[in-house]
C-alpha cells in the first residue's frame, strides 16, 4: 500500500487532561489499492504489536489522544484497505508527556 510517515506528533502541555495530538501525510496510493481507513498504534517502544487507540476514516488523518498520561509513548499509523488487508507500519514517532 505504500509508505506512510507520521508527519507530526505532539503532546499539548498545556491543556488538562494532557492531550497528545497526531497527524499523518499518507503518499499517493498505488493503482488500484483504495485505503479504507486508518489505524493509530501507541506502545512503550516502537516494535509492533501495540495498543490500537483509534481508528478513523480514510479521510481523516489526524487524531487527539485526551486523558494521556505522563510517560514516554511511542505512535505509529497503519492503512487499512477497503479489503481489509493492513499496511505495514509508519515511521514510528516518540512522544513525552511530562
């Protein structure tokens, strides 16, 4: 299905609960394969399997995470197609939540 990378991942310090926020830039899908949506993954380190803690819309690529709390996590995205046949994983994105 291609590469993705995690463009930007970023906590929100200021805000109560601690709020973590993501956005993914997906390249240009290959011929034929039609994206059916997006997985977000969140683990202590960047080696799969992790915690799945969103699933969006193909349209959708950003999410906010609320009630984080403070640690180090690691996110990663997955695409998934309209057959259900997931991507492998994006680049992985380490966040600090103080």
């Amino acid at each position: 299905m291609g590469t993705l990378t995690l463009g930007c991942a970023h906590n929100v310090p200021n805000t109560k609960p601690k709020t973590v926020a993501l956005t993914w830039h997906p390249q240009v899908q290959p011929s034929g394969v039609l994206v059916g949506g997006w997985r977000v993954y969140r683990a202590g380190s960047c080696t799969p399997p992790g915690q799945l803690t969103a699933s969006t819309a193909p349209t959708v690529t950003s999410v906010a995470q609320t009630k984080v709390k403070s640690g180090t996590y690691m996110y990663w995205v997955t695409a998934l197609s309209v057959k259900g046949v997931e991507s492998v994983p994006s680049n992985c994105q380490t966040v600090i939540v103080p």
